[in-house]
C-alpha cells in the first residue's frame, strides 16, 4: 500500500515537471459588459492572450463558438497585441457562448497542472445572452403533476416521522455553545434522510429560523461544517446529503458507493416515473422540511432551503412542495428544462440530460419524455410562494443557463425573485445576490436575539 502511494507521488511529481506551470491566460470579453442583447443584436466576442497581462503575439489560438439553434463555428487565429474578434447574433431569445484554446506548434492544446493537480488546458471562455427574460419553458406539463407529487407525500406519511439523533462528540461544538447530531429520518423505499442536525444549544421553543442545505451530483457524506456555518449564524441548521446513505466514512466508501449501487443513479428508471431514482430523493426531501419543522426550537415563520446544481433542484422542490419554505437559494439548479432539445429552435437540457431530439423534433424516447416532466423544474417553479434567488454563468454546459432562464421566468410574479448573472462563469457560478440576502438575514436574526426584551 506505501508503495502504491509513492508509486503514485512520484508520478504526480513527474506530471509536474513535464508541463509548465500556468503562465499565460486568457482575456476574453463581449462588446457589452452585462453580455445581454436583444434579437438580432451583434454580438462581438473579443479574444486576447496574454503573459502577465501583457498581450502576447504569434501564438495559435483555436475557438470554438456554440449557440442555440445548432450554432456552431470552430476556428484559428495567430494571436496579436490586439484582441482578436468572433462575431455572432440570434434571431430568437437564446445563448451562445465562445470558448479559446492556446495551442502548440503540434496544434495540440498546451495544458498546465492546476492546483488540484489535473492536466488542464490554457482556455478563456465568456457567453451572452439574448433576451434571456423572454425565454418560454418547451414541453408539456402532465395533467396530473400535482396529484403525482401528492400520492409521493401520501406514500411518505405511511412510514412514522420517527428520527433517531446521535450526539456527535464534543470539539465541533464551540465549547457546548452549539448541538450537533448525525441524523437519520426513515423514508419509503429504506433510504433514510441522512445528514447533520446542528442546533444553538439552550435556545427557547419557538425562537429560531430553519435552514436546509442539499447537495450536488455525486456521492459523498453531508457536510458538518456546513451546519455549523449557518448554526453559528442563529439558524436551526440541517446539511443533507443526497442519497440516504453514512455520513463520516472514508473517502473509499462513498467511491465504492459511486461505483457499484449508486452508479448513474441520475438515469436509473428514467422512464418510469413511479420509479425514478428522483422520487425518492424528493421524498427526502419532504421528510427532511417535515421533521425541521418539529423542532421545538423552530419559530415557526423562517424556513430557508439553500443547494447548488442537484442541491439547487432539490431547493426548489421543497420550496414548491412545502409552502412554508420561506426562502430559496438555487444556484446553478440542476433538473432544468429537461425539454430543452423540443424547443424551437432547439437549446440544450439541463442535467442529466434525460433524452434527445429526433431529426423531426420530436423525443427520441417517449416514455422517459413523459417520466422527465413530472421531474423538470420549470414546473416546480410555477408552485413556488418563497422569496427565490438563482444564479446562472454564462459557460455553464451543465446546467446551461436557458434553462435556468425557463425556471426563473416561470416563477410567479406576485413573489420576490431575483438571478444573479455571470457572463464568464461555467457551473460554478455564484448565487451572489442569495448569499447577500441570507447574510442579511441572519444578521438582522443575530440583532434581534441580542436586543434587550422590554419588561412587562
């Protein structure tokens, strides 16, 4: 095993050598700064190289330019003191987006080591928009969408909300100012709510705001720094993980996991929506927002839901299947406009990605089109009374941002809803304008627990 280890240093050590550190990068802008247009508006995209941001000449650049409606451009240039320009518009509302790699002499990508130690390509990317706010979800809602999500609860309220606590030892507490426990919540199918329960300890009944934090794609504990962070900010603070499964194993646990049971789960019966692997994920998520509200300590006004990409699918679930969900913070939400490739012209889905267009339009699988719907976001959205904050990056492939564009549009108008928009981010955009009102939120939480009672 030692030797496997240093088999595998010695190796990353050499990975190291052989390819430059990052010297060079990318600026890359478009002719508008907020990177909105309107239909048939040019859209200039601007492509420089630069070394210490001085602009470099007489290196090989490729692009590769991507738009809805089957855009698609890829070319070279030789790079100059001055910014090379692509040029683009759409007719309809829509995205594009241009992205810019350095080559060497071989044409070939030149890659450096980042620091997480993956090869990486020396790239710059930015996207725009175009008329973004005017985006209309594509697809069909089923006529039995809600009575679907009903017989889920109904189902779910045939197993007791009967949650077992364990205490977790004293050192991530804050010298008893804080109690933390690994919770288990039983669910149907026997994937339990798995997480971490942190509470302000000693706190009055009815006295505290909730908060739920849900994950992203893939397999791994819940997080208890993360129920700490929003503990000590005065909330009842519970951090899920995903799939019901151990908290606090080691690393090679949620691999296997990864790798066997849980492998490509985000497909798993994606043509029947009785079964989908989503449904009882969404079932947890009920349960989790059931038992939050339990807690005696809660006050029984202020219920937050905060996730990104899959955790942003899951906030918006609970907030549109719990209207007692106060506030929700999706960043990048996942499950977007599954019907992205029916819309005309056409743009891609968010993830997973459950199915595709035919050369007619139409799905290529009619029973997993049907399934997606009663699992798409755009529709979840429609039912939402919290106040919603989203956030999209204009690179993003994963979560493309059109679709999180139908998810904000379909929003009521009647709430408060506001997206924060990064044109030169992928999937790790920032929920900027959230993050500010929840740190409001709990600042103003903090001053009221502190401000002296009037005495009677």
């Amino acid at each position: 095993m030692h030797s496997q280890r240093l088999s595998i240093y010695i190796f990353v050590l050499l990975l190291t050598a052989l390819l430059p550190a990052q010297e060079f990068t990318f600026e890359v802008k478009t002719n508008k700064e907020d990177a909105i247009y309107s239909k048939g508006e040019d859209i200039v995209f601007s492509l420089r190289l630069l070394k210490d941001t001085q602009a470099v000449a007489g290196r090989t650049i490729s692009y590769n330019l991507v738009g809805d409606g089957n855009l698609r451009e890829n070319g070279t240039f030789i790079s100059s003191k001055t910014p090379y320009t692509v040029q683009s518009k759409l007719d309809f509302p829509g995205w594009v987006y241009i992205r810019c790699v350095l080559l060497d002499d071989d044409g070939k990508p030149v890659k450096f080591i980042n620091q997480r130690n993956r090869e990486e390509e020396i790239s710059g990317s930015i996207g725009a928009m175009v008329d973004p706010y005017e985006i209309k979800a594509a697809g069909e809602e089923p006529a039995d969408f809600d009575a679907f999500w009903q017989r889920a609860r109904a189902e779910l309220s045939t197993v007791p909300l009967e949650a077992k606590l364990e205490p977790m030892s004293r050192g991530a507490n804050d010298d008893g100012k804080l109690s933390c426990y690994d919770i288990k919540i039983p669910c149907p199918g026997g994937m339990p709510v798995s997480g971490y329960l942190v509470k302000p300890s000693g706190a009055k009944p009815k006295s505290l705001p909730a908060l739920i934090s849900y994950h992203g794609a893939g397999v791994r504990s819940a997080v208890l720094s993360t129920a700490l962070s929003y503990a000590r900010r005065g909330f009842i603070a519970m951090d899920v993980n995903a799939h019901g499964i151990e908290n606090g194993q080691p690393p090679e646990f949620y691999t296997a996991l990864s790798n066997n049971e849980l492998k490509d789960y985000r497909s798993r019966d994606k043509d029947d929506p009785e079964k989908f692997y989503f449904r009882g994920m969404y079932q947890r998520v009920m349960r989790s927002l059931e038992y939050i509200k339990t807690c005696p300590e809660w006050d029984g006004k202020t219920l937050v839901v905060i996730g990104g990409s899959q955790g942003g699918a899951q906030s918006l679930v609970a907030a549109a299947l719990d209207p007692q969900v106060t506030l929700c913070l999706a960043g990048v939400p996942a499950m977007s406009e599954h019907s992205g490739p029916l819309a005309q012209p056409p743009r891609q889905a968010g993830w997973p990605r459950l199915y595709r267009a035919n050369a007619q339009g139409k799905p290529d699988n009619e029973k997993v089109c049907r399934a997606a719907a009663y699992f798409d976001n755009i529709y979840f959205a429609k039912r939402i009374k919290a106040d919603c904050f989203l956030s999209t990056g204009f690179v993003d492939t994963t979560c493309p941002p059109t679709g999180v564009f139908a998810v904000f549009n379909n929003l009521p108008q009647g709430i408060r809803k506001e997206i924060t928009l990064t044109p030169a981010a992928g999937h790790g955009a920032p929920n900027t304008k959230g993050d500010a009102y929840l740190k409001k939120l709990g600042e103003s939480l903090q001053k009221k627990a502190a401000a002296p009672r009037r005495r009677r």
